[in-house]
C-alpha cells in the first residue's frame, strides 16, 4: 500500500503559481479600476450646479464611495492572501492544510488557490 504524497510536485506547483499570478493580476488591475473610480468620484466637475438634489446625490455618492472602499480592501486583503500563497509556494509548504497536515485536493486548490485548509478541516471548524 502506498502512502499519499505530503507535497505536491514542482510540475504541480507550477501550475498552482500560474493560476495564483493570473488572479493576482486580475485584482491587481480591479484595485487600480476601482481607485480611478474613486478619484473620478472626487472629481466634481459641473455636476454640482442643481442645488435642490444635491443632498440626495452626495449621500448616494458617499454611500458608492463607502463601498467601492470596502470592495477596494476586500481585494487588496485578497491579493494578499494569494502573495502570502506564492511564498508557502517558494519554501514548499504550499497545499498543505494546517489543520490536518494532509494535502488539500488539487480541485480546492484550483478553486480556492490561497486556502489553507482542507475541505475536512474547514467543515470541522464550523461545528
């Protein structure tokens, strides 16, 4: 009877960096999207010049600028999360799950390439 592998292959892993670069660069370029429409929003040109609705609109306005910077810091945690994937990536801890110490199904890892958990352990905490 064979043991299961407790790393993944450099071929394995290299294709795990890939996935984790593309979406690295996808939410590095929707930061930079969202940062421009945040500094457009600044931006108030001649739109002011209707005073009787500017209450509504500066309330709508802050309202879409409070959540354009919550999107904003949920993908820059998210990048960060995929940063801290390459480097357990680098020194070979990569698809490991903290909680069992098994290796995390690749389909997991090519859903969710910056977990640590296993679908095991994940489904443990929330009991």
């Amino acid at each position: 009877m064979s043991e299961a592998p407790l790393r993944y292959s450099r071929e394995e892993l290299a294709e795990f960096e890939q996935i984790i670069q593309a979406k690295v660069t996808a939410a590095r370029k929707e930061v930079a999207f969202i940062k421009e429409t945040l500094s457009r929003k600044n931006d108030t040109g001649t739109d002011n010049t209707a005073s009787s609705s500017k209450v509504l609109e500066d309330g709508a306005d802050t309202a879409e600028k409070e959540s354009l910077n919550q999107l904003a810091s949920r993908q820059m945690k998210f990048i960060q999360q995929l940063e801290n994937a390459l480097i357990r990536i680098k020194n070979g801890t990569y698809g490991v799950c903290i909680g069992t110490g098994k290796l995390i199904a690749k389909e997991r890892l090519r859903a969710v390439p910056h977990t640590q958990h296993s679908i095991e352990a994940k489904m443990a905490r929330r009991d």
